[in-house]
C-alpha cells in the first residue's frame, strides 16, 4: 500500500484530503507544519509528500529542502499544494525539487490524478 503524507497547517484541507485518499487506499499520515512532517518522515517513510508552503514553524520550502538532503527521503514525490500562485512562486517550488505544484483552491479530482501520475509503478 502506497504512503502519503499531507502537510498543511488548515484542518479542513487535511481532514478532506485523508478522506480522499483513504478512499482510494492509500496509507495516508497528516502533519500540520513541516517540522512535525519530517519528523514524522523518520519513521514512516512516504511515496508522495503533499506540501503546503506557509505553514508555522518550518515551512514548505525548508522541507522539500530538508527532505532532499536525507538520502532516505530524497526520491519521495512531493506536490506543492500552495495558495502561492505567483509564476515565481511556481518556479520556485519546481526548481527546488517539487514532482508537481497545484494551487489553492484546487480540484481533489485533479490532484488524484496528480498523485496516481506520480505513484505508477
């Protein structure tokens, strides 16, 4: 089974993204800050990271950063989900080794896809 992480500091994005993905049968693990993700990352290593940005603590970028610094977590899928919806913003998070970047609000559709696109085998 599939691991997915979902990172956001917004309850109702996190609640309604583990029901989601819980329906499709994935393993599905929340944090609400990227501290408390990778953290979390050092005992359950995810297939696909869904990463907001502004989070308190430590943010989105600064945990993709982390995470490709760890060669344990280094090749985990990550999708920026982010009301950052700059082209910079995008560019940004895409340069620093994001698989995927969607903006809020966003379709669950759509980032079902994202996610089965980026988990084939």
């Amino acid at each position: 089974m599939k691991k997915i992480l979902i990172v956001d500091d917004e309850p109702n994005i996190l609640m309604t993204l583990e029901y989601a993905f819980k329906k499709k049968n994935y393993l599905v693990f929340i944090a609400r800050d990227g501290q408390e993700a990778l953290d979390l990352m050092h005992i359950e290593i995810p297939n696909l990271v869904i990463l907001d940005i502004m989070m308190p603590e430590v943010d989105g970028y600064a945990a993709l950063h982390a995470m490709k610094e760890n060669p344990l977590l280094r090749n985990c899928k990550v999708i920026f989900l982010s009301a950052k919806n700059q082209e910079s913003d995008i560019e940004k998070g895409l340069l620093l080794g994001a698989d995927a970047y969607v903006t809020k609000p966003f379709s669950i559709k759509k980032l079902l896809e994202k996610v089965e696109n980026l988990l084939v085998d």
